[in-house]
C-alpha cells in the first residue's frame, strides 16, 4: 500500500464516511491512510466477518483510464501471488464508478516508521529483508517484477512478519504494464541504475532496491541521498555508499560484502536471483559463515563454475598489477564516470541583413540553449550562453571552439524573420573530425516557433545517440502554440533585460508588459518580470518591500501557468533567497529548478551560494564548480566560485579562481572581493590593499575612497585602511546612498566591532542584501561576541558553524 499506510495528508481528500456500506458486504470502519496512488480504508466483510483493507483510487484520479489501468494491475500482480510475505489479495471491484481491492488487513507499522525510530539490530534487520526476499522471489518466479520495493511498501506485524505490499508498478509476464515502455516510475532513492536510465528491467532491479533497504534498515540512512532527485540519481549512477562499517563498526565483514553485491551497479556483478540474495541473508542471520555473497555455482560451457573461478583469478590478479583498461580503478571503486556529450550552441546568425533584427537571432540561441539543456542532463552538459557569445560574428574555427570550450559537438545555425514568417538553418558538427552529423532547415509560421525549437531538439538528440526518457520525449512532443506578437515582445524585453543596466531595465519591463498584453497566458513574459525586480533590488534601484512581492507574484503566477518552467522556479527561488530570507521556501524552489534544468549555469551558481550560506559548505563547491564547467568564460561564475573556495577557508584556491575571473574581465567586482579578502585572510596586506582599492574603484569610482585606504595603509597599516574607507562611506552618505552593510564590512575588518555592530544592525532593518553573508570567515574576529550570534539568529542563518537544514 505504499505511502497508503502512512497517517492522513496535511490537506485530506473527501473520504467515505464511518459506516458506508460498499457493494453491499463492506462496512467502512475508519481511514487507515493516504497516498498518491490510493486512500485506504479498514473496513469489516460483514458476509465472511473478517476485517479487511479496501484500497481505492482519490477521487481526483477516478476519471484517468491510465491510473485505472494501473489499479488493475496492482491487483492482478498481487492477486497471482500466495505466499505468507505478500499481502493476500481478495477480490477487485467497483462502487459508484471508483474501482477498489479488497485485501488482507495487516496490523503493524511500515518498516520506514520503524526505522525512523532508529536503525534496527543486525539479526531483526537480516530477518524482516530475507522474509521480503522470500516473498519476492515468489513474485519473481511467476514473472512478476515489483519495480517499487521501498521500506514504504513494507509492513512488519507485532508478530515480525513482513508484509510485501503496493504492486502498482509490478510488471507483468510478457512485459505488461502500467506505461508499456520503458519508464522512470518507482521512489528514487530506491530506483537501480538501469531503472534511474529508463532502461529495460528484469528481477535484478528489485534485488538493487531490497539492497537499498538492507542498508537502510541496518543503518537508518539511505545510502544514496541528495537535495533534489538528480543529485540521487547522478548518485546511484557514479557514487558508492558509505560504508557500513563505518555506522556499523561491530557489524560482520559478509555483511558488507552482502549488501555491496545487491547494490553492484551493473546488473550482471549483483546476486542474479532473489534466491541467491536471500540463501546469504539466512545464512548470516543463522550466524553460519563462511557465506558465499557470490552468484551461486553454475556451469560455463559445461566445466564446474569453481574451476572457472579459479582460472579468473589469476587472470583478474595480472590485469589489477597492470590496471589493463582502468581494471583495478573500477574494481577498487575508482571508475571515472561515463564521459558526458558536452556541446556548444554557437550564436545563430542574423541573416536579416536588419541589425534591428539581433534580437531575435539571439533568442534563438538563448531558447536552442535552454531548451538543449533540459533535454537529457544525465548525458548532455549544454554551455551556457555567456560563454558562448563571444564567438558571435566571429570566424573561429571549429576546433578551437572545441578546445576552449572543451566540447565535443557544435551546433550552429541562422535565423531570420519575415514578417509572420521566420526561417531556420541548423547544423550539428563533431569537432574532432568536423563532420556533420546532421543538419536541416525549416520555415514556419511565428506561432509554430516552440515546436520548431523542439524538432531541432529531437534531430540532436537523435544524431547524438541519446536516449530520451519518456518525459522528456513527451515535452518535446507537446509544445504550444505561442501569439506571434508576444512572442517577439518578450525577444525583444529579455535582449534589454540581458545588458541589465537601470534604463535597459526599464525598456525590458515595457516590452515583458506588451507580451502580457497580447497574450495574457504567456509565462515566459511573467519570468522576465520576476527578474527584473530582483535585479533592481540587487543593484540598490527599488527597496526590498516593493522589489520582494513583485518579483514573487511574477514568478508564481508563471509557475501557475507552467507548472515545469525552470525559469519560473528559479526565479521564486531568487527572490526567496535574495529578497525575503525565506530560506525553507528557497530550498523547495532550488531543489525543483534543478529538477527541471541541471544545465542552468544561473541556478547552479545561486544555489551554490545559498548552499555556502547554509552551512552546506562541501556541497556548495560542487554546484558551483558546476557552474563554471558549463559557463567557462563567464567571469561572475569564476568570482561566485572563488567566494565558495573562500568560505572554506581554502584561500589559494579563491585566489586563482579570482585571478580567472580578471583573465576575463580585469575590473570584475567579485573577483576583487575575493581577492581582498583571500590575501587579508592569509596575511598579505600590501596584496589585500590593492584588491580593495580596485574594489573601491569598481564598486563606487569615487577615488576619495582609494585615496582613503592608501592615507590610512600609509599611517597605520591595514587595519586602520579599512577604518578609513569604512569613515569615507559613511561621509559619503551625506550625497548619495550607500549600504550599511559596506560600512560593517570595512569597520569589522578594521577590528572596530562596535561600529561594525552598529552598522549591522542598520544593515538588518533596510533588509541590506550583504546581510546574509555574515557567516563568512572574514567575520571571523565578530564570532565570539553574542552581538554577531544573535544578528545570525535575527536573519535565520545558521549559528556556531553548525549547518541549517531546510526542505
């Protein structure tokens, strides 16, 4: 019954009420729980006086022919089934239209409410998995794969007889089920490789998920985790779990040797059988040893699988001394990860001759970019489109392009527009030999220009080899027709909004409200909105009380007309994060982002900041190294990474990714803020104080307060530099608005903590945008005193160095 059994939904759906009598032999009793897939419900059979459990659909999926379909199928799986480890199945039938199945009522608990009370004793844990192995082995023989098996589906009796519930997913003999193709459906955590891939399944991925539930039972955690679905799956597929011996350092060596065999990530190194996996489990939960934790003894080519054996080891034993083709790192759990496509939109060209007409060359790119990275993530990494465009009117060649963008595909192309008509060349290109792969031109009307995009989309994956998963074929198949003039209204308001300065601003936000006008639905147009605020509140141009709802309601009223806009969720997490310090709904709105585009250099930048600012230290290098893999040349992401590098304390490496972002940009602002603080942190003041007049110079260009620093370096060192450019912000004041934040900063570094308090507190009411930044090590000289611990606590930010949890 999956999440069935759990308690009631926050927001309950109508239930049946106490007493209602179903086809006249079923009394309701009460609910017993909720789920996506079912409400259920104790009920007595008042014919044969028996309790049972009568599962039926919600009422909002009542009138779906496929959610019936799948219905049917959880019973007629269980149904073939009779085996004291399966739930027994009594009958399906139907009441007002919504089918329901009659079955056996278990009491007890879930064995993941079990394990939330804590992870469960070796011999308790060893005996409620092999009672599953035994059922499923059941379910195995007669064709029947579950595809769900999770600690959800479990139920454990007072007795300690577990229970194999929820065949909704189960595949049939002869390859029936719910989707008929292959399919991604099933809990991620417990998904195997090849289910993860949307590969074909055989029994073997019900032994990877029941391996899955070993480790969890035995250690309470899940061995692969992540904050968002693709960190789980790029997890199952590259990384190894923890080992148990380090939760369980009393725990027996063919325990670990068990649970590392279920969860071989190919197929052919895991057990073969259920049999196999539970004749392990009986023989460790009887205390026998030694155990086999091998596939069981079988012949090849007619000669005893020993001597084979025998034979392979020493062959295995001279390929491991010579690593011959990276063995050993593979067996040795050093494998490096299959090597992703990597590919570059170059920009399209404007074949207009109109230089009017840039802007819509541009989205093309922009679109053919963001639509290319949600295509296949797990396979295709996409350059972001700041990198890209400096090839723009550029002849360089195609194998340079390769090398510095360090791809393998190039994908170039034209566009033009004629009047409601636009015409499109594209070309896929290998870089290693330059050969086409494929290309194509097309002419359609404006309004079919999604599905254009689309086919485009489809013809890459196609030359590329990918393998699309059934979303992802079914979004591409799906594209709306877009209103011509909204269209070209929202090309022309994100062309302004891209140079992002406060009268382009402007220009952008007429042209976004002119989408909205000819077409009120048009989501994009209400994300371009939403960033529009967040941008002026970054810059200082709006205060936060009027930037934070418009930005907010932008971003929602586009997720409310496409609920899978990327944009849209990134935009709700922006101005969560940036704006309203709304750091649980932040976490919600990045997980889901990346969800949907993994390949967003943007997201996967901001989200490495908020990471950094949570605490989450670690996993903030990897989103951000992230982002500077997919925008190798964007100068703010080389800046962005150098501040994660920093916040660990990693000084050296924050300045040579600072020092990377001035290769591109020598005045980047970031990269100067990296830079002092980096050399302060490490005692290099002469270097610290050259960084901070550059800083000076970029952030305010009022050479008062370079003059400031070099009078104050001059009179009393560095400490007294910062004093000084701390006293020129503040007289600045008196002619133009500066953030308080600024002046904390400059105070805090030059050991004036009062004033530094003083200013912070200043900084916590006008709801500065530094605020969230204090945290980082160059506040290091504040932490002792309780004014920093309780500003920390004020804005919600994690207190002594512990991490904030959120989601």
């Amino acid at each position: 019954m999956a999440d069935s059994l759990t308690k009631t939904l926050a927001t309950p759906l109508p239930l049946i009420s106490k007493d209602k009598l179903i086809a006249g032999k079923y009394r309701i009793v009460y609910e017993i729980g909720q789920g996506g897939m079912g409400i259920v419900y104790k009920a007595d059979d008042i014919k044969l006086k028996r309790c049972v459990a009568l599962k039926f659909l919600p009422p909002h999926l009542v009138n779906s022919p496929e959610l019936k379909e799948r219905f049917l199928i959880e019973a007629q799986a269980a149904a073939a089934l009779n085996h004291p480890n399966i739930c027994v199945i009594y009958e399906i039938g139907e009441s007002s239209e919504n089918p329901y199945i009659a079955m056996e009522y278990v009491e007890g608990e879930t064995l993941r409410d079990k394990v939330r009370k804590g992870p469960l004793k070796s011999e308790e844990a060893l005996a409620i998995v092999g009672q599953v192995a035994s059922g499923l082995a059941e379910a195995h023989g007669k064709g029947i794969i579950h595809r769900d098996i999770k600690s959800a589906n479990i139920m454990v009796t007072d007795k300690g007889q577990a229970k194999v519930m929820d065949f909704g997913l189960a595949k049939l003999r002869g390859g029936s089920s719910l989707t008929k193709s292959q399919t991604t459906l099933g809990t991620v955590s417990y998904m195997s490789p090849e289910q993860a891939r949307g590969s074909d399944l055989d029994q073997r991925t019900d032994i990877w998920s029941l391996g899955v539930v070993l480790y969890e039972t035995l250690t309470g955690k899940l061995p692969f985790r992540g904050d968002h679905d693709q960190a789980v799956i790029y997890s199952i597929l590259h990384d190894e779990p923890e080992s148990l011996k380090k939760a369980l350092p009393d725990a027996a060596p063919e325990l670990e040797q068990i649970v590392g065999q279920a969860l071989a990530k190919k197929p052919a190194e895991r057990y073969q059988t259920m049999e196999e996996f539970r004749g392990d489990l009986d023989v460790v939960g009887g205390g026998l040893k030694p155990i086999i934790a091998r596939p069981a003894v079988r012949r090849v080519f007619g000669i005893r699988t020993a001597y084979v054996y025998a034979a392979l080891t020493i062959v295995l034993a001279l390929l491991l001394g010579l690593n011959v083709g990276g063995l050993r790192n593979g067996l040795l759990g050093r494998a490096a990860a299959a090597p992703a496509v990597r590919l570059a939109v170059l920009p399209f060209e404007n074949l207009s001759g109109d230089p009017q007409q840039e802007y819509f060359s541009d989205g093309m790119t922009r679109d053919m970019i963001a639509q290319l990275g949600r295509l296949h993530p797990e396979t295709l990494s996409v350059i972001a489109r700041e990198s890209v465009k400096r090839y723009k009117k550029t002849n360089t060649p195609i194998d340079q392009v390769g090398r510095e963008l360090n791809v393998g595909y190039v994908l170039a192309g034209s566009a033009q527009r004629e009047g409601t008509r636009v015409r499109i060349t594209a070309e896929l290109i290998k870089v290693q030999d330059q050969t086409q792969l494929w290309a194509d031109s097309y002419e359609r009307e404006m309004s079919g220009i999604l599905a254009l995009q689309n086919e485009v989309s489809q013809k890459v994956a196609g030359a590329l080899a990918l393998k699309l998963l059934p979303a992802e074929q079914a979004r591409l198949a799906n594209a709306r027709a877009v209103n011509p003039e909204a269209y070209e209204a929202y090309l022309r308001g994100s062309y302004y909004w891209m140079k992002a300065t406060p009268g382009d601003l402007n220009m952008a936000e007429k042209y976004f409200d002119l989408a909205l006008e000819k077409d009120a639905s048009y989501a994009p147009a209400y994300v371009g909105r939403a960033f529009i605020w967040i941008v002026r509140n970054q810059m200082g141009l709006v205060p936060p009380e009027e930037a934070g709802p418009k930005a907010k309601a932008a971003a929602l009223r586009a997720i409310e007309l496409d609920e899978n806009s990327a944009g849209a969720h990134s935009a709700l997490a922006s101005a969560r994060f940036l704006i309203d310090w709304d750091w649980d709904g932040a976490w919600e709105s990045w997980r889901r982002t990346l969800e949907l585009n993994p390949n967003d250099a943007n997201a996967q930048a901001l989200y490495a900041h908020f990471l950094m600012i949570m605490g989450h230290g670690e996993e903030a290098l990897i989103h951000s190294e992230r982002a500077v893999v997919l925008d190798p040349f964007n100068p703010l992401f080389h800046g962005w990474y150098a501040v994660v590098l920093l916040s660990q304390r990693r000084y050296d490496e924050a300045i040579a990714a600072a020092r990377e972002a001035q290769r591109f940009q020598p005045d980047h602002y970031v990269a100067s803020f990296a830079l002092q603080l980096a050399y302060g942190l490490k005692g290099m003041k002469k270097e610290a104080l050259e960084a901070a007049k550059l800083l000076a110079r970029v952030a305010y260009g009022d050479p008062r307060i370079e003059a400031a620093l070099d009078d104050g370096y001059a009179q009393g060192g560095y400490a007294e530099a910062m004093k000084r450019a701390a006293e020129a912000l503040v007289a600045r004041l008196l002619k133009t608005y500066c953030l308080p934040g600024d002046i904390a900063f400059y105070y805090a570094l030059a050991g004036e903590k009062d004033k530094a308090f003083e200013w912070f507190e200043r900084g916590l009411k006008v709801h500065d945008p530094g605020m969230p930044y204090l945290g980082m090590p160059y506040y290091d000289s504040l932490r002792p005193d309780p004014r920093y611990q309780d500003l920390l606590r004020r804005i919600g930010l994690p207190t002594n160095d512990k991490k904030r949890e959120g989601g």
